[in-house]
C-alpha cells in the first residue's frame, strides 16, 4: 500500500513538473528559497491539486450518471417492450408480425439475379471483391442490390440479424482495406515513374 501512495506522488510530482510555469517557480524556488518563492510553488500546486481533484470528482459523476441512466433506459425497456404480435391500433386490426409474414416471399436463391462482380467496373473495386468469401458477397449483393434489410437476410439464411450485421461490416471493412491499399498502391507507382 505504501509503494502504490509513493508512486501515485511521484506521479503527480512529475505531472506537476511537465507544466512550464511550475516547473519555472519550483527552479526558483530551489535557486532562490525565499518564503514569497517557496509560497508561490506551493499555491501552484495546491491550485493543480485541486484541479486533478475536481477532474476525478467529475469523472466518477459521469461514471455513475452513465449508470443510472442505463438502469432508467432498462427499466423503460422492461415496462414497455416491443412486442411484434401487439396489434397496431386500438381497434385490433393487424400486428407488425402480420404484416411482416404477409409480405411477398422472394426467391431467395434466383439466378437471374445481378451479383456484385457483374456490376463492378472499376478495377480495384473487382479485385477487392474477389478477397470476400461467398457468404459475404451473398450477403452485400441482397443489401445492397435487392434491398433487403438485415432482418430478411437473416430469417432467410436461419441466422441471427447480429450475425448478418457483423458479416456485412466486415465484408465492407475488407473492401475499403483493399481499396484503400490499392490506391496506395497506384499512388506510389505513379510518383516513382514521375
């Protein structure tokens, strides 16, 4: 316990030294140790005190702030559900769950449909796609071509709406990546032949 307070000194000690100012009125202080000087150093740091005091005091109110509120988000959460067989109006009419399950059933598997590949005219970006696995291309090509939302892909594929999200991130997150290097690429090629 002792060690962890004499470090925590020479830690405030040091950060107290790296400000300029302090640092300038400690050397004094050590030059010239007259009562104004030695005054003056103190004030400064019982001044930087209490700033680290008031900064930890603020840090541990967002702290517990950030707590309660999530514990209030919970509890709204808990009494007020989202509930997808609830009917949408008061007169009982139909439920989101209907309304979902009656819409049109796509064929999920169709050949005549465009892949990525297909409308990839830019080079790089062909070569990027080339890096996915199916599963990833299957996924972007049914966002972002067909317009079907997470959620879709999902029940169509028997997995969870996290695990198409992820999928789609990352699937993205390597084409920028391969892009990006791409073009990295191609700028240090053309400043070595200029």
């Amino acid at each position: 316990m002792q060690e962890t307070s004499n470090s925590r000194i020479h830690r405030l000690i040091r950060n107290f030294l790296q400000d300029e100012t302090s640092a300038l009125l400690f050397e004094r202080a050590l030059s010239d140790p007259t009562p104004y000087n030695q005054e003056r150093v103190d004030y400064r740091f019982r001044a930087f005190c209490r700033e680290i005091q008031f900064i930890a005091y603020l840090s541990t109110l967002i702290h517990y702030h950030a707590i309660a509120y999530d514990k209030r988000i919970r509890a709204q959460n808990a009494h007020c559900p989202l509930r997808l067989d609830a009917p949408l109006d008061d007169e009982g009419s139909s439920a989101i769950l209907d309304r979902v399950a009656a819409s049109e059933e796509i064929d999920f598997h169709s050949d005549a449909l465009i892949t990525l590949e297909e409308i990839s005219e830019h080079r790089a970006f062909y070569h990027a796609l080339r890096l996915l696995t199916d599963k990833e291309k299957q996924i972007l090509e049914k966002v972002y071509i067909q317009n079907f939302s997470d959620t879709e892909i999902a029940r169509k594929l028997g997995v969870s709406q996290q695990t198409v999200s992820k999928t789609r991130k990352k699937a993205l997150a390597k084409l920028r990546m391969s892009m990006k290097e791409g073009r990295d690429f191609c700028q240090s090629t053309q400043n070595t032949q200029a």
